[in-house]
C-alpha cells in the first residue's frame, strides 16, 4: 500500500494536478560549493513520485537568489505563486521552510493561495494541509521562526563586523600594494615592483593633475599596473595595462594615505517601481564614513597630499552642479578659470567662450540669474589675463634660475621612470623565467604530456623576457644627455622668464599649470559707481597681494543699434523673437557684432535692455495675418490686398515688413463680407465705385 493511501491528507484531486518541487539557495557562492544540500533538494521529486504524483515539475529558477527582504525579485518563485493562482498545483515541496520565503509578506501570500486553491506543502517529512487549523499553525509558526533566523544571523553578521572594523581589522580584500603580515597587521607589499608602481601613479597624478593625463601616460608608455584579483585560493596580483576608472580608485582610496575606513559604500532599501529594492549609496568621503581611522598603517602618501589630490580632482570634474567652475587644466584661453572667486556671493566664476572663433573669453558669476535675477559679475577675461600676467611675472621671475635648474635635471631623467619600471618587470619575468625551466627539468622526458606544456611555458617565458629587453634597448639608445649647450639654453629661459611666458610658442596649458602651482585663490570684486575690479590673489604659502584695473569695455563701439532695440521694444509686446528676428533681417538691421539676427540674438538684446516678451509668437483667436485671413474668406491673398488698397477692409501694422493685423470681426462686417460672397457666385470682384462688367474673373 503506497503513503500516499495511507495519509488521508492526499487526495485524487491533488494528484490529478502536478507536484512542484521548488529549489533556493542563497548565494552563487553556495551554488558552487553546498552541492550536497542541491542534491537534497533535487531528491525531493522521487519523495512525490512516492506520494503517488505522476507529474512533477521541479523549479530551480532560484538557485543563487537571496529571498530577504529587498532582494531581486525571484523568477521560480513568481512562476510558482502564479502555477498555484491557476489552480495547477497539487502540492508544493521543499526541503524546508526557509527554502520558500524568509521574509513573512511572501509567506503569508503564498500560504492564502495555498489555502484558497487545496494546494498541499510539504517537507521531507511531512504534509501540510492549509485547510487544517493546526497544519496552519504549524506552518506560521515555522515561518515566523525562519523569518527570526534570518534576521537574528543578519544582526550578528553586520555587528561582529562593524565590532571588527572598528578595531581596523576588517578587510574583504587589501588592494594591490599592500599584504596582511603574520599578526594580520595591513603592511606595504614586500614587492619592490608593485611599490615603485603605486609610488609611479601618485607621483605621476601630481605632476599632470589630471586622472586621465595619468592614465594617457601610462597608456602611451604601455606601462603595466598591479591588479588584485579575487579567485578560489585567494587574491592574487595581476599585471596588465591600467584603465581610466582602475586610475581614479586607486588615487581616490585613502588607504594609500595610511587610513582606515568602513561603510564607504553603504547600502540601503528603498521603495522603487512598486517594490523594496536595495541600493548602493554614492561614494562618501573618508572622514563621512562609519569608521574611520587615520594614520591606521604606513601610507604611500601623507594624509595633507591625499586630501589636496581629492580637492583638485574635485575641481577638475565638468559636473556644474557639483562644482561652479570648470577647473580642469585644459587649452581654453581663460588663464584663471577655476580659480576666481566672486566677492559679493562667493560663487566660482566660471568661463564662457565667444568670439568668431569661441576663443575669447569672459568671466560670468551666475548669481541669481537662475532663478530670473542677474548676473552677479561679469568681465572681459583677456585683459584681466595679461595683468594678472603681470602681476604673477613679478612674483615669480626672482625663482626663474631655480625653475631653470629643475627643468635641466628633469629633461635629464626624462626616460627614468619608465626605464626603471621595465627594468623591474624584466627582473620578474627573469625570475619567473628560471621557475619554468625549473619545472620543466624537474618532470620525466617519457611524460610528453606534461613535458610538452611545461616546455610552452617557459618558452612563452623567455619571449617575454626578449620582447622586455628590446623595449629597454630601444629605450637607451633614443635617450641621450642634455649637450652643453642646451644646458645654457635652458639657463637662459630661467633668466628672461618675462619673455618666455609672453612669447606665443608658450601654450595656455603650461601657463594655467604655473598659475595653479603658485595661486591658491583670487577674490574679486567690483565698484558698479567707479567700475573698478579689484583683485586679491592669495598665494600658496599664506601670503596676500590685491591690484585693481578698470573693468575692461570689450563692447564699446560695438553695440546694437538703438533703432533695432526701439524695433524691438515695440515688436515684443505681439510678436515672439522668430518674427522679430525676420522683420530686422528684411530691414537690413544688423547686432552689434555685425551678424544677422535670429531667435536667440533677439532674447539675449531683449534681456541686456530689460524688456519682456517670448521666444515664440502666439496665434490669436480675434486678430489674423495676411495668410490667415485668405484662409478665413477662402479667397487668395491678393483679393485680400485689393480689399486693403480699396480701404474697405482695415490692417493694423506694427512696422514694415511686420505681420499684418487683421482684425476677424472687419471680415465678418460689411460691406467686405457682401463683396466676397458676390465673388464667389460671378467670379469677379467688385470694390467700391468700381464697375461690374470691367472686373476680370478670378475663376477662369
């Protein structure tokens, strides 16, 4: 007699539909490793076969999926709750509770269907009927309990590893350059490579301050970087060739400035599109993190240099909603970009270009122009640039000598750090040449199995070792020492700095790189009476200067002319600037830089002369143009013209070649509308004093 007889629960209904056997696991972690609980799982269709079921379905949609509350929604599970809305399902199976649900709003919708629909669940040791009371009861308190469970783990889970953290012990994986020692201590990596490759990316971030000229460097040298892998037996180093985003982490992690810091991305569970959904916060900054532990172990950098590089790449970035100026060391011709600041509301100024070329620039601080005010400051920037020019040249021209000498150790050691960079992955693949050949003499010459891979590998080994040492070849015979010459040249330049910084061979880009190693700051203000700038530099190092210079007239002798802004004071209150636009173009009007007008040179006059209007026309209901009334009468606009010139029908014009105005009741009036319908059935226009039988027919 087979158990499904025996246990009165089961009935032929429930056999007569399908069993589902349903599969979860958690992680793809346990999916990988926790074989035997799949194997469990999957054991629980002979256990339905038993029970007397024919058909069955197993579910393992799931495997990999976490059930907790603001999971990713779970595919097998949604197709069991629906197979069991239809009636399908004679019963669910699953190893455990836990395996359907841990959260309770899953569990107490699919027990009401279960209950609704006669569907049965069971275990591996048992069958629950939803219509029993006491089954109901057992199942809510199991899934209360597992629901308990998981909370209670996830409790001890996150506070023994903030206790962990907090003690600076906590770490998923160190990133390349640093190793735990003996006592689980973060230590520099005893790899002489890896360091002088991290000290590379640093010190090369402070000579270009820019995350992408480092990564440009390095990618044009084809230079490789340490990359910590994460795999079965471990993290490992990887070398290859670095990108852009492995650049901006490396030089954004404080942990290369010695700290120690937890919760830097913390996670958190919103409610999005209808469901609970988990999120990752954005990037915070060190000091905003749950822990935070400076000077936690020996940095590659001090902690004053990490926070001026998080500064300047804040600074460089072109998001303006975070950052009012665009700061970027780029080729643009605004010398101070980035570095003024207004003295009325202490915004950034930013730079806009213009000009025929869009190379003339001018320095704007928005103020409350946003939110329909005006600007707070604005000022030509080319004048402004040559005196601060000035003032910078008599600031620094003392220090040219020293600059002079610098420049000539750094032409002499231009190649080093590649060279030594190469030098030390020729020293690895050496080593790890030897290795292979090690083991390839180690093995058996009668195993050609294994002899014959291990000789591809070190013959791999010692290509890369040959290919390495051609680079470093190539390397010295193209880098020569500075002649003597030379060497006075450069001299020189440190000794007439004045005319190296004027001369047009030195670009903006090498100019705005010497004012940001020099100047940490200008204020600037204006005197709207006297129209006075007044600066005040503050200098790296805490000193103060100030100069003030006429606000420069870049605009003189080239404004509008005050006929085409009185055109458009009468123009604005009708018409939108498209029309406006057309009419100055017709009258032969030009702006003030000579350029014919369109929608937007219309709006920006309007605004410069406070006067209100719209960028588009609006049709009216009561007033039609010329088009518009021919359309109306169903006749040409010819006859509409005649009718003007006769003076029975009236039109209103703002200025020539502006739309006519028409008004739609002089249309319906008469003696226009009689004159139309006359048209209309003789074909042949009749105006006022006009004769019959000598009007031409408009209708052959």
């Amino acid at each position: 007699m087979t158990e499904a007889r025996l246990n009165l629960r089961i009935t032929p209904r429930h056999l007569d539909r399908r069993a589902i056997v349903y599969l979860r696991q958690s992680s793809t972690r346990q999916v990988r490793e926790n074989l035997e609980s799949q194997r469990l799982q999957y054991g629980l269709a002979d256990r339905a076969r038993e029970l007397g079921w024919q058909r069955v379905e197993t579910i393992d949609a799931d495997l990999g999926c976490s059930a907790s509350l603001g999971a990713a929604a779970r595919e097998g599970f949604e197709r069991l709750i629906a197979s069991v809305a239809l009636g399908e399902v004679g019963m669910i199976l699953a190893r455990e509770v836990s395996r359907l649900s841990r959260t309770d709003r899953d569990w107490c919708h699919l027990l009401e269907l279960c209950q609704i629909f006669d569907t049965l669940i069971a275990d591996e040791q048992q069958v629950y009927d939803l219509s029993v009371l006491d089954d109901q009861l057992i199942l809510g308190i199991k899934g209360t309990l597992s629901v308990v469970e998981l909370k209670v783990l996830n409790l001890r889970m996150v506070q023994g590893q903030e206790e962990k953290a907090r003690r600076g012990e906590l770490f998923r994986q160190l990133p390349a350059g640093y190793v735990p020692d003996a006592t689980c201590k973060v230590v520099k990596d005893p790899d002489q490579r890896i360091r002088e490759a991290i000290d590379l990316v640093l010190g090369k971030f402070r000579q270009t301050w820019s995350i992408r000229q480092t990564f440009k460097w390095f990618h044009d040298q084809d230079i490789e970087l340490p990359v910590s892998r994460s795999g079965a037996g471990g993290s490992r180093i990887v070398w290859q060739s670095p990108t852009q985003s492995f650049i901006g982490n490396l030089l954004r992690n404080p942990i290369y400035a010695g700290a120690y810091v937890y919760g830097r991305r913390p996670k958190r569970t919103v409610f999005a599109e209808g469901k609970l959904r988990k999120r990752t916060s954005r990037l915070h900054a060190a000091e905003e993190c749950r822990v935070f532990i400076q000077d936690h172990h020996e940095g590659y950098i001090d902690w004053a240099i990490y926070e001026e590089n998080q500064r300047m790449i804040r600074r460089n970035s072109l998001n303006l909603q975070q950052d009012e100026s665009v700061a970027a060391v780029r080729e643009g011709q605004g010398l101070l970009t980035g570095l003024l600041r207004c003295g009325r509301c202490g915004r950034r100024l930013h730079v806009r270009y213009q000009g025929r070329r869009g190379t003339s620039g001018r320095y704007l601080c928005k103020g409350d122009f946003d939110a329909g005010g005006r600007y707070c400051l604005a000022f030509g920037g080319g004048t402004v640039d040559r005196r601060f020019g000035e003032q910078l040249l008599g600031a620094i021209s003392p220090l040219g000598i020293e600059a002079s000498l610098e420049a000539v150790e750094r032409v002499s050691a231009g190649e080093n750090e590649r060279r030594q960079a190469l030098v030390r992955q020729l020293q690895e693949l050496e080593y790890e040449g030897r290795r292979a050949f090690e083991q390839y003499n180690e093995v058996d010459a009668r195993n050609r199995l294994v002899a014959a891979e291990l000789e591809q590998r070190w013959n791999a080994k010692l290509q890369e070792v040959e290919r390495t040492r051609e680079v470093l070849s190539e390397i010295e015979r193209q880098s020569r020492s500075l002649s003597e010459g030379e060497r006075k040249q450069i001299l020189a330049l440190g000794e007439c700095f004045a005319d190296v910084w004027w001369s047009p061979s030195c670009g903006m880009e090498i100019k705005k790189k010497i004012v940001r190693k020099v100047v940490e700051e200008i204020v600037v203000n204006m005197d709207e009476a006297s129209q006075v700038l007044s600066f005040i530099v503050h200098w790296k190092g805490g000193t103060h200067t100030q100069f003030k210079m006429d606000k420069p007239r870049s605009g003189a002798g080239r404004k509008t002319s005050m006929e085409a802004i009185e055109l458009v004071r009468r123009m604005a209150p009708r018409y939108g600037d498209d029309q406006i636009a057309a009419v100055l173009n017709r009258l032969g009007h030009h702006t003030g830089k000579d350029k014919r007008w369109n929608e937007h040179r219309v709006a920006t006059a309007r605004r410069g002369e406070s006067i209100e209007g719209r960028r588009r026309s609006t049709a009216q209901a009561d007033v039609l143009s010329l088009g518009g009334a021919a359309k109306y009468c169903r006749v040409s606009q010819t006859t509409i013209k005649r009718l003007v010139a006769s003076g029975l029908l009236n039109v209103e014009q703002v200025v020539a070649y502006a739309p006519w105005e028409i008004q739609r009741s002089d249309l319906d009036s008469e003696p226009v509308r009689g004159t139309i319908d006359r048209l209309r059935r003789t074909g042949k226009l009749v105006l006022r004093g006009g004769d019959l039988e000598e009007q031409a027919s408009f209708f052959q």
